[in-house]
C-alpha cells in the first residue's frame, strides 16, 4: 500500500510544467541579479555567469550535428510525401519566398519606427576608443565575403568551426543527392537517422535543465546591466527596437498567420510563449532550436517539413538581428554622426536584409548585418561602438522576433501546401517544452503522415520504448544555435 500510495506521490511532486519552471526560474533569477549588482557579490556573478553560459554551450556544441543530420533526413524524407522533385523545389521556394517577405516588412516597420524615434537626434556621443579598437579586429560583413563564404573551402573545417551556414548548403546539397538517389541512399539515410535520435535524446536531457540555464542567464544579465541604468543614455534607441520587434512578434506574425493559414492568434501565442521564453533569456536561436521544432510540429506541420524548415530559419530567418535592428541602428548612427540619408539610402536600408538575411547566421549575426549596411550606404563602421553597450539587451527581443518568424513560416507554407494538421493544431493537451508530451504528438504525425510500412515502425518503436522517452519513431527528431 505504500509503494502504491508512494508511486503517485512522486508523479505529482514532479508535475510542474517545465514553463512554469522557467518562470519560476526567471523571476528567481532576476531577484539573484539585483542582489548580486545591490551587494557588489562578484562571487555570485560569476556562479550565474557560468550557469548560464554552460547551459548555452551545451545546447551550441550540438547545432552542426543537428543542422546537418535533420536537413539531410528530411530532405531525403520529402519522397515520403508522395510528391515529385518539382513539388519538393515549390515548397523550399515558397519557403525561401515567405523569408524574404517577412524580412522586407520587418525592416520597412524598422524605418518607420527609427523615423518616428529619431533616436539619435540631439545626442553628443563618441565611440569609446577602446571598443572602437576591438571592432578594428573584427572582420566587418561584405558582400564579397558572404558570397565566397556560403561554400566552405575545407568541409571539416565548416564543420569545426561551426560555420552554420556553410554547413546548411552542404547538407542540402547532400539531401537533395540522397533524395535523387532513392533507394540506393537508405543507408546513409539511415545512418544519419540513428545520430539525430541520439542527440535528440541528448538534447531534451538538456532541456529538462533549461531552468537552472534560464536562472544563470537572466540572472547574469540583470546582475551585469542591471533593469534600466545602461539603457538610460539611449533610451529612444533601445526602446524603437522593442517596439518594432513586438509590433513585428504580436503584430505582423499573428495577422499573416491568421490571414493565410487560418491559425487563430490565441493558440499561436498559447503554443510559442514558452519557447520565446527561453529564446529572450537564451540569447540564441540556435539554442532555441530543438524547442522551436517541436512547437512548429505541435502547431501541426507535418514533422517532415518542419525537420527542413526549421533548421534552414535558423541560418536565414532573422528579422530581429538582419532587419528591424540594422534600420534603427543605421539610422541612430546616422542621426549621431549628422549625416542625412537620401530616399536612396532607406531604399538600400531595405533590400539589404532581404538579400543577405543569410549573412547573419552565427554569434555574431547581427555584427555582420550591421556592417553590410553601413557599409552600403557609407556610413562609419566605428559607429557600431556607440550601440555596443546596450546590444545585450537588446539581444534579448531580437532573438525572440528571430524565433517567432523562424516559427511562423512553416505554419504558413504547410497550410498553403496541405501539410498542416488542424487537429494537432488545436489540441490542448500538450506542454511544449515537456519532452515526455512532445513524444505523444510525434508520434501522432508520425502515424498520420507515414504509409502503413510507416506506421508499422512506429508502433514497433514505440512498444520498445521506455515509458515517457522521447524516442523518434522514424528517427526525425531533431533539436538545436545561435540567434
């Protein structure tokens, strides 16, 4: 009688929904911070520093493996769909066509927003020299270098170095190699397919630790910045790209999506609050990856499809860091510095994003951004020293806008494209970040979406599943980089 009263004791004792622990995490967090930064606690800094950036390297550490593995398999696995080569090029072009719109609205409310802030009119500011010398030593973003930059010359080297966006056209030239060939590419399929279960697994480890990270970071941050001193002198400019990411986030995003994909905003919001969470305090989209896949399936897109289109947004789909921040960071230097853009200038300002969104894939995306569009109007690089101070903060809403749109385009090419599921659409039942859930909807798209050698696996796998893992039917599983 005890075992058996002990068993559902234990079950509720560990219960609480892994969002509600990020809360709890963050709220805990920001408390730690204030009393580290208030009591000058150096020792406490530190220890939240080095939770936070642990939690992050161990997420990171995984984003090659996963980037190359899940667009291999699911390009491969695009021949599951029952649908011919064409159809397949229609549905990575719709995809790429979705990118490049959302990135052009994005940066137009950008201008607007820095046209309306004016927010560095009337400023007397001049870049510290110090940090002005450590951005000598950077590589500033040309066009030149993004061009020569998307193949790797040295393949283990793109793959050591993380070149993430090197690393995406390799695995997509592989996947569509492995999907011309068909039968004969099985076992390399395969192959890929047991390494991304493996670090799927890993990756949800991992995630059952997102509070501990969450707790690290923010706290971390607030203990760093503290909660509005360092944003003080720049005030207009820090708040212009909160607004405009939350207009682009709450605004743009919910209203194509319940436009063109018939997605009522309630259950969008419902479904990607925990992951933009996690993706604010985190810093990284990268990061984020796993988490921003399984929201993608639990908002119906066909698993197959979102395995692809996912880890493609992370490398390319960036309106926070590649197009709302760039406008208003162009325009703020260009206010401090007295320098007047031309009509010419904003129209340049726009299309940059549009054209080179993949140029900002990696740590330091929105730098090479920034660069290339100083660089295309002719404003001073130098410039980027007066935004420096606050760009941690900033950091934090543009990595959540990266996310959401990361999200959104899958939603709405599946449903353009009959790959959306409106019954795991919604559904009610699933805590997204609860690995043990996640399986669950899995699971169901895998049944529903695969033929009857398919579903046979599936249910094979899953008797021989442990109760309450996460293990992948099919092997699609994918998780995990950088904003």
């Amino acid at each position: 009688m005890s075992t058996a009263s002990a068993a559902p004791a234990r079950r509720r004792l560990v219960k609480i929904p892994l969002a509600v622990q990020i809360l709890l995490a963050l709220a805990l967090g920001v408390v730690l911070g204030l009393t580290a930064r208030a009591l000058s606690l150096e020792w406490l800094t530190v220890t939240l520093q080095t939770l936070g950036s642990t939690f992050v390297s161990l997420l990171q550490v995984t984003v090659v493996p996963l980037v190359f593995t899940a667009i291999v398999v699911s390009i491969a696995s695009l021949r599951d769909l029952g649908r011919g080569p064409a159809a397949v090029a229609r549905l990575g072009g719709k995809t790429l066509l979705w990118f490049a719109t959302t990135a052009f609205i994005s940066v137009l409310i950008g201008i607007a927003t820095g046209l309306i802030s004016n927010p560095g009119r009337g400023l007397d500011l001049t870049p510290d020299p110090d940090v002005v010398e450590q951005l000598a030593e950077r590589e500033p973003g040309t066009w030149l270098d993004f061009v020569t930059g998307l193949v790797p010359s040295n393949l283990f080297s793109a793959f050591a170095e993380g070149a993430v966006l090197q690393v995406v056209v390799v695995s997509v030239l592989v996947g569509a190699a492995a999907y011309s060939l068909g039968r004969r590419a099985e076992p390399f399929v395969a192959v890929n397919r047991s390494i991304l279960e493996i670090v799927q697994k890993l990756l949800w480890w991992l995630v059952l630790l997102a509070p501990i990270g969450v707790l690290g970071l923010i706290g971390r941050a607030v203990a760093t910045y503290g909660l509005g001193e360092t944003l003080a002198p720049l005030a207009r400019l820090g708040i212009g790209v909160y607004v405009a990411c939350l207009v682009v986030l709450a605004g743009v995003y919910p209203l194509l999506l319940a436009l063109f994909a018939k997605v009522r905003p309630g259950i969008y919001f419902r479904k990607v609050w925990p992951v933009l969470q996690f993706a604010f305090v985190s810093r990284s989209s990268g990061a984020t990856l796993p988490l921003s896949r399984q929201t993608t399936i639990n908002l119906g897109v066909d698993r197959r499809y979102a395995d692809f289109a996912v880890p493609l947004g992370v490398t390319t789909k960036m309106d926070g860091c590649a197009a709302i921040y760039p406008a208003i960071a162009t325009i703020f230097i260009a206010q401090v510095y007295g320098v007047p853009l031309s009509l010419g200038d904003y129209v340049l300002i726009a299309l940059v994003p549009v054209v080179a969104t993949g140029a900002s894939a990696g740590v330091a995306g929105w730098f090479t951004a920034l660069t290339l569009t100083l660089s295309t109007v002719g404003l001073p690089l130098e410039g980027i020293a007066l935004v420096l101070a606050i760009d941690p903060i900033l950091d934090m809403i543009r990595t959540a806008t990266n996310v959401a749109g990361q999200i959104t385009i899958p939603v709405l090419v599946a449903r353009n494209e009959g790959l959306l599921d409106d019954e795991i659409l919604n559904s009610t039942e699933k805590h997204l970040l609860d690995p043990r859930s996640a399986v669950e909807n899995n699971e169901e798209t895998d049944a529903a979406g695969s033929g009857g050698t398919a579903a046979g696996s599936t249910a094979a796998d899953s008797e021989a599943t442990e109760p309450g893992t996460d293990a992948a039917p099919d092997g699609d599983r994918i998780g995990a980089e950088s904003r």
